[in-house]
C-alpha cells in the first residue's frame, strides 16, 4: 500500500476495504479485544441521516450525534417541516382571498378582477345593436330575412365572458302570396304552346289553324313569370284582355306587294309658301315616278308602281301656321313611299298557307322581281337618280334601312283591327270593330269609350270617366 494511500485512510473514520486495513468500526465491534471511544471524536460510528429526517425534500447531512436539514426554498424548521407563508408578504387586490402554496400563493379573486394579485380589471363581453334587416329571399311565398350584431360593445377582454352565440336573427318576410300570370289567350281560329322554362316563367307562341293565317304579325315569343313580375309580355293598360293577333281565313293572293321608301333630309321649309310646297312635292313624286320606271321589272311591265305618297314638308293651313311655322324655324324630312305590285297567277284552291303560295313558278318570280327591284332602289338612291333642286339647294334621297316585308297572301285584317294602306292595325281606344276585313273601326256610343286596343264589340264600350284628377 502507498504511502499515499495510507495517510488517505488515515483521514477517515471508516473503511469500505476488507483486508489489511482496519477501520474505527471493526474495532467497534469487539473483534479486537476490548475497545472504547474517547469524545468528543471527529468520527461518529451512527449514520443520524439514516432514517431521512429532514421533510419537505430537505437535505440531510450527517453530523456526530446530529443532522442537519438544508430545506428547500419555501420551507423551514429543524427538519423543513414549516411551510412558508408566503401570504404574509404578498397582498391581493380588490378583496381578493389569498391561498398559500409552496413557496408561492394564489390570489382568489373576487368578481369582475382578474390577475396575479387580482391587479386587472375583468371586461365581459356586450353586443352591439341589431344591424338593420337584409332583404328578404323571396318576392312572395314567405322568404326569410336576418340581421345580426356583433360582441364589440365593448369586446371581452382579460378573459371577460364573450357574449355567446345569439348573433343573429331570422324572421319570416313577404308572407304574401306570389301573384301568377293570367291564362294565356290562344288566338280566335288558332292556338297556342305553352312551355315552363325556369321556376315560375312560361313562354307560348301561337300559331292559326290550317287554311287561316295572322292579318297583323305575332310576336316571336310570349312571356310571363318571376322576370317579368308575373305580367305577360304583350299585357299592358290598353291590353289587360291578353288578346294576340287574330287569325282569319287565308284566301288566295292575286299578287306581292312591297313598300320602300326614301328620305330627303334637312329641307327647308320656313321660307316655302303653299304654291311652292305643293311644287316641290309634285316635284319630288315625279322625279320618283320617273325614276321607278326605269327599275327592272317596271320596265318590262311585270311589276307597276301602285302607290306613291310624300309626307314631310305640307302645305299651311292658316296664315298664323305660317307664322309659327317661320318661328320655329323648321327643318323637316320629306319621305317618299312607294308601293309596288306585281301580280301572280296562283292555280288551283288548295292553298292554306304563305308556304304553300311559294311552290308557284308566278310566286316565286314575282318575289325575286321585288327583292331585285328593292335593290335596284337603293342603288339608285346611291347614285343620284332621285337628286332634287329646292329654295336653290340640291338635296338627294336617303333610302331607309327598315322596309317592310314583301307581303303575300290576302289575309283579310281580323276583327278588333282595320285595313290601312298596307297593314293592318288595331281599333283605338274609344272604337271597335266586330267584323273582318274592315278599313275603318267604328266609335263607340257617346259618353262611352274602350278602354282598350282592339275592341271588337260594343260591349267593350264603357262609361267616360270625367272625375276630376287629384292633385
């Protein structure tokens, strides 16, 4: 063994190596002869840390005859059995309760506070006011509404209360019922097809019985739903009835016949008298008359000129619609319009429809002389043929681009409307017409008037109403 060694062991009272060493407690146990101990003695044979004395995970260190405890922080007493109180130097705020623990407390705090030492005001949440209500979803049939508010007022704050989940409200809207589209009316010799498209629309076209046909134009599609708030296209003030176009009996056509018609802009007519009004538009229909019969099938005598009327610049009636007329300073248009005709001979009766009349050789002729002859027109226009002289200014046509249609069959006009030049047209208020084919439509008896367009019956007649109108 060392030196070393031995003067290490030489330093403590005990000896954890058998052998030839011997420690204090080997004598101690008699195994030598008779022993004894002189005290007080730096060596201590009994461990007083043995049975942990020390509490609360207090540190226990071994002493001659004693221990000591070093105690953990919050704790205190010979074995750490004392628990600090750390309320004694801490204070909670606002009334709050203070709970001791180890080595720290835990303030209670009474209502509306919060925080370590109950320091913080608590902010529970309030809501607002009701926003105003949305719209409603539906029109009619009971929709639904909502409004809401917010939990701004104020907002929870500090772990306050939020106001919860009653944020909006839903109530019952336009509880009224839907209106609905009146039935459609099928024409008089025709009918009709209906068909739903979306929710709440319906769309209808009519169309006349075999052997009838339209005197005035339907409409390409009648409408009626949720889009047109539940009010048919073609219904109106003057039209409450739903009547359409009527159809009557299709006769066979003696010929085609077109109107077109040409425009002189900007004229000057303050300055003209009647002589020279009345001059300058015999002037401007035999420059017109003039210039038709140079057109193609006028010329080869297949077609004719029918019809040739000026509208515009007209002659005075009284010396102040001169005064006025020079007032005002006036420019006016001057339209020509020209009907021209050509006749087909259709063989055969059994004819019920426009397209039937197309597979004659005659029909088809005479339409394709009209098509040609409208385009004849236009270039002639183009080129100056229709340039007249008025109050020393030259003035020159302009055709108009909307014509009407090449007119077929000989439809005569349905009851409730008459015949003018080339269309048929429905009785005013105030007139009806019962009968077909009709070119006037007669009054209705003094002190009554239809309230509608196309009366077709005295009964339609009711009382004038001559109340005053309100203010």
């Amino acid at each position: 063994m060392t030196q070393y060694t031995i003067e290490e062991y030489s330093k403590t009272c005990f000896v954890g190596v058998p052998g030839s060493v011997i420690g204090m407690d080997d004598f101690l146990e008699g195994e030598l002869g008779d022993i004894w101990i002189e005290e007080p003695s730096t060596c201590d044979p009994t461990n007083d840390c043995a049975n942990s004395p020390c509490a609360n995970g207090g540190q226990c260190i071994d002493g001659y005859h004693e221990f000591t405890c070093l105690c953990q922080s919050g704790f205190s007493g010979p074995t750490c059995e004392v628990n600090f109180d750390d309320c004694s130097v801490n204070v909670c705020e606002n009334n709050g309760t203070c709970v001791d623990g180890v080595n720290t407390f835990t303030c209670t705090c009474t209502t509306g506070f919060t925080g370590t030492v109950c320091e913080t005001d608590l902010v529970d949440g309030g809501w607002s006011e009701w926003s105003s209500w949305g719209n409603c979803s539906e029109p009619c049939n009971r929709g639904t509404q909502r409004r809401t508010r917010e939990c701004n007022n104020p907002e929870p704050e500090n772990g306050g209360t939020p106001c919860g989940t009653d944020d909006s409200e839903i109530r019952y809207c336009n509880v009224q019922p839907c209106p609905v589209c009146k039935e459609f009316v099928r024409p008089k010799f025709g009918f009709s097809k209906c068909r739903k498209l979306l929710k709440d629309e319906t769309s209808c076209s009519i169309f006349c019985n075999r052997g009838f046909s339209f005197s005035v134009p339907p409409l390409d599609e009648y409408k009626c739903g949720k889009s047109t708030g539940y009010i048919w296209t073609h219904e109106s003030r003057i039209n409450p009835r739903l009547r359409v176009p009527g159809c009557t009996k299709f006769t066979k056509p003696r010929g085609f016949q077109v109107q077109l018609k040409t425009t002189y802009k900007n004229l000057q007519c303050s300055s003209m008298n009647d002589r020279y009004l009345k001059e300058m538009n015999s002037h401007i229909a035999q420059t017109a008359t003039a210039v038709s019969q140079r057109e193609g099938c006028v010329q080869r005598k297949e077609c004719q000129l029918v019809g040739l009327r000026t509208s515009g610049c007209v002659p005075h009636v009284t010396k102040r619609d001169l005064q006025l007329r020079r007032n005002r300073r006036s420019t006016d248009n001057v339209t020509v319009s020209m009907t021209f005709f050509q006749a087909v001979n259709v063989s055969g009766d059994n004819f019920t429809s426009n397209d039937d009349i197309m597979t004659q050789e005659s029909a088809q002729k005479a339409l394709s002389n009209l098509q040609n002859l409208t385009t004849s027109v236009v270039s002639h226009v183009e080129d100056g043929s229709y340039l007249i002289s008025a109050g020393g200014n030259l003035y020159n046509a302009e055709y108009e681009e909307e014509i009407q249609d090449i007119i077929c069959a000989e439809v005569p006009c349905a009851a409730g409307t008459f015949k003018t030049e080339t269309y048929c047209l429905p009785c005013e208020e105030g007139f009806y017409q019962p009968e077909e084919g009709q070119t006037s439509c007669q009054s209705c008896p003094e002190g009554k008037v239809s309230p509608v367009e196309g009366a077709v019956s005295v009964e339609e007649c009711e009382l004038e109403d001559v109340s005053e109108p309100e203010d």
